[in-house]
C-alpha cells in the first residue's frame, strides 16, 4: 500500500447501486466454480490490451517489465484517483456500462463491498484457487467471499511499532512491549516535554478496526448478505477502548492529522515519538521524514497481554477484475504476474512490502538491512508480524461507506466529550440503519 491521506466521501455514489445489485444476489456462497486456470502462456501470446486503474506506484515499473516480457501485450496504467476516489469512478463505469477497466486495485477493507455487488469477476472461475499458499493469513482471507477470490493480494501491511529511538533515549524510557507499558510511555513523554507525544490520532476507520482486530475483536459477522455489527458486546473492543480512553483523556495524543504537512514535520522533529501502523510505512518514512534519517527503528506491536505475539492488518491492496471487463483472461495474466509472479520482485525492489510467503522468508528479504532505520533489518520483524495476524477477521460488506461516516461518529470522541464507546455506538447504529436499507439483513 502506498501511504496517503484518507480522503472520506459522504456516501454518494456509492449506495444506489450496492442497493440495485442485492435484489440480484441473496448470498455469496454460490461463490466460484473452480473452473479451468487460464492459459496464461496461450493469452499472453495471442496478446491484446488492457486498462489498470491504479495508484500504486511501483506498478509503473511492473507495467514496464510485463510489456517488455510479452511485446504483444498493451497495459494502459491510469490513475484516477486514489481510493475512495478511485472507488467512485469504478462504481459509476459499472453503472454506466462504460468505461470499466480491465484491472483495478482495490483496498482489502473495500473488496467484500464489491464481492457482493457481483462488480468483480471470481477469480477462481481463471485459476486463482491454485494460488493458495501463495500469499500470507491476512491478505489470502481478505479477498475471499464465501466460496470466491475477487482479487489476488498485491501488499500487506501487518502492523509493528515504529518508534523514534532518540526521543525514548532521551527521556530514559523502554519501548514498550505492552499496551499497559505504552500508556506509561505516553505519560512519561508528555510530562519531559509537554509538546512531545507518543503517538498523533485524530480518529480514523482503518487504525480503529485494526487495533480491535489485534485484541481479538470480532465486531463484524457477515454470512452473505446476513450481517451483524455489535461494539458494544465485543470483547476486543472494549480492551482497545479501555486503554485508548485513558490516552484521549489524559491529552497524550498529538491533535495532528496524518499525512499532513504538521505530521511530517512532527515525525522529523521528535515531537510524535511512535506509529503503529501497517509494515508499508518505512518507504514513506524514507522519503517523507528525512530529518528522521538514523533515529527510527521498528519493534514488535505492543500486546494486550504481556508474552502474546498477535497484530493485524493495517492497509494493504489487492488487483481485482471487474466483471465487467471485456478482456478477463488477459486481465488476469497480468495480475498474476504482479500479484505472484515476477511482478513481486518489482515491487519490492521498488519498496513495497509483499504478500507472497515465498518473499517473506527469504533470507534476502529478510536480512536487507536499511540505513534510514541505522541499519537494523527490518524486514524481520515485519514478515514475523505477518506471520502472527489474528485470524478470523471480517470487513463490512459496506466497509466504505461505513468508514466514510467514523469521522462524524467516533471521531467526535477527539474533539468533544464523547467517548470512544459512546462513538462506536453511535458508528455502529448508523452503520445497521444504512445496510438494512441496501436490503442486508443487519442485526446488532
């Protein structure tokens, strides 16, 4: 996953035609077939051309090196915007019956919106289901619905503390190991310098969700187009919320939003001391926070209970073909070659991290040692995050609409006297109000 700001949408448009696709589709798990794998050897000679809407940007590089391996093969790489954006446009081709790409990548959180909206092609129905293995836990099981694959995985982004090892130096405190320990970090930061924080957090969907799914969490249940949604009795939940409260009530969270100018320069200067976020982050920190050079490391996320070893997935894409492409099965050779083929080591030279196990647990990728960080390997501790994500997770099958509305409810818990609880109650109603009316059946 490239880092960027994550821009909200109101909800637009992106609910009518989620609503019109239901009547069409009482369930997922009529899911794939398993058909025949394509004869991607047989496609990629006979050639043709294909449209990519992407964002990511290593993709260039691939494009490059498919086109040179399969000179009867035209790829047009678009970007039309990133991710919710991206997300709009995509929706109104399908709706429009023109326009649709061949390829497009597609956020993990969002895959199960477009699954069940039959927008994407079931990829097993090209051979995808031979694939499995290929690729890690949490990306493998975040493009499956019901029976079917609606994408390949392109990245991961297991979650690991990235911390500014001067700053903990300084004011003569451990990294912390623990959630409980962090607090006590936070505390200690704030108090040696009163416009110094250990973390910055103005509300957003993506970290929340993942720091309940590190706890355990299961707030999301979705059997096709049976969905519950229930904060308020999940156990995950409430750990998070707990300690969180405590951080927000005690002013120890820097009021900055990421990916601003403010945050960069925050990062740079040691005035925000940690990130706990997805394992795509350090060519973002390479290139946007270069006074940070030398004083960043990366350590294992902090656990709720001391001596576990459990993280989540924060971020991460997936390249999905719509079902509307005219050109599926070279559509698919192409993704293949990105996803699991020689397109991987593209895109890790190019600073992306993988999906694909083989990757992983190389001792090339892991043993890359890195400069920025003061030559720790940091590939290490990040494939060994990916190793221990917490199974059993589930995403909305209106996710994005869903976090398109976190601001305007649990978001007020930063800026008001709301509480986290009282603001996923609140995200939590909404959230059943709105899949009842697209014809889920919604229970909390």
């Amino acid at each position: 996953m490239t880092a960027r700001p994550r821009r909200l949408i109101r909800g637009t448009a992106l609910v009518g035609t989620l609503a019109l696709a239901l009547t069409a589709c009482s369930s997922t798990d009529d899911g794939g077939t398993g058909g025949e794998a394509v004869d991607t050897a047989s496609v990629l000679e006979t050639g043709g051309e294909i449209t990519v809407w992407a964002w990511e940007p290593t993709l260039e590089d691939v494009v490059t090196d498919f086109e040179a391996a399969y000179p009867n093969v035209t790829v047009n790489l678009e970007n039309v915007g990133t991710g919710n954006d991206q997300y709009t446009a995509l929706q109104n081709a399908i709706a429009a019956g023109d326009g649709v790409p061949d390829v497009a990548q597609v956020e993990y959180y969002a895959v199960p919106q477009f699954a069940i909206s039959e927008s994407l092609a079931d990829l097993s129905d090209l051979g995808a289901s031979a694939l499995d293995g290929t690729f890690t836990t949490g990306p493998w099981g975040s493009v499956r619905s019901g029976d079917g694959i609606y994408g390949l995985p392109m990245d991961s982004g297991p979650m690991a503390l990235f911390y500014n090892e001067e700053v903990f130096t300084e004011v003569g405190v451990d990294v912390p190991t623990t959630w409980d320990e962090y607090l006590e970090a936070a505390r200690a930061i704030h108090e040696a310098d009163p416009k110094a924080y250990i973390a910055n957090d103005t509300g957003d969907a993506g970290f929340t969700t993942s720091m309940i799914w590190q706890a355990g969490g299961q707030p999301y249940t979705v059997d096709g187009t049976d969905v519950t949604i229930d904060f308020a009795g999940d156990e995950g939940t409430s750990t998070f919320t707990e300690v969180w409260q405590q951080l927000v009530d005690e002013e120890l969270l820097a009021p900055v939003s990421s990916w601003s100018d403010e945050w960069y320069q925050g990062l740079g200067d040691g005035s925000i001391a940690t990130l706990t976020i997805g394992a795509w982050m350090p060519a973002n920190l390479e290139s946007g926070v270069p006074a940070g050079a030398g004083k960043w490391r990366v350590a294992e996320m902090p656990q709720w209970e001391a001596g576990q070893h459990a993280t989540a997935e924060n971020g991460g894409s997936s390249l999905a073909v719509p079902a509307a492409s005219a050109n599926a099965e070279l559509a698919y050779a192409f993704v293949e070659y990105a996803t699991a083929g020689d397109g991987v080591q593209t895109r890790v030279d190019g600073g992306a991290f993988p999906a694909t196990t083989a990757e992983l647990e190389s001792d090339e990728f892991r043993g890359k040692e890195f400069e920025y960080f003061g030559g720790q390997q940091v590939n290490e501790v990040l494939a060994d995050s990916a190793a221990n994500v917490v199974e059993g997770w589930q995403y909305l099958p209106f996710q994005v609409y869903a976090n398109s509305i976190f601001n305007d409810t649990v978001g007020q818990a930063y800026v008001s006297g709301t509480t986290l609880t009282d603001g996923l109650a609140a995200w939590q109603q909404q959230s059943v109000a709105y899949g009842n009316d697209q014809g889920f059946t919604v229970s909390e």
